[in-house]
C-alpha cells in the first residue's frame, strides 16, 4: 500500500477545470482548497495503477502551475508478514 499527499497550485481562473481533472484520475481525493488555486489532495495505489503514475499524470494536466509532495507513506504487507514470520520466538 501506497498513499502520498499532494499541494496542488492551479492557474488563476483554471480551478473548476483542475478539480474537475484531478477527480478523474485513478487513486485521487480532494480533500480541500484555500479559494485561490492551492489544492490537497490524497492519491492511494489501487489495482492496475501506482501512486507514481497517478502523480505523473497530475503534473501534467492543463492548469497545474505547481506540484509539492507534501506526505508519503509506503508499507509492503507481504514483507511484514515475512519479516515477523522469521523473528517470532516459540
């Protein structure tokens, strides 16, 4: 699982038309904005698409002015699993 948190900055008057983008794409929420183009947002990995080809795409998309990595989380279950398998004690 993969989840990172974005600041998005939209062009003047462009914010309808990148919201409306932003929620197109695969693994996207918004969760809010300041009124003048700034924009959070979550992406989480899914099936069939990674949190770096979602980032991509939104870099890309008419209207975005600027992209921050804001938070970045990242926890492979199947290594857990296999890390704490190895090291219980009986």
């Amino acid at each position: 699982m993969e989840i990172s948190s974005l600041v998005i900055h939209a062009a003047p008057g462009r914010f309808d038309e990148v919201a409306t983008a932003l929620a197109r794409i695969d693994g996207v929420e918004l969760h809010a904005n300041d009124g003048s183009g700034r924009i959070v947002l979550t992406i989480e990995d899914g099936d069939g698409y990674r949190v770096e080809d979602s980032i991509t795409e939104v870099q890309r998309l008419a209207g975005v002015m600027s992209v921050a990595l804001v938070y970045q989380y990242c926890d492979d279950v199947a290594e857990n699993s296999e890390a704490s398998d190895g090291n219980e004690s009986a």
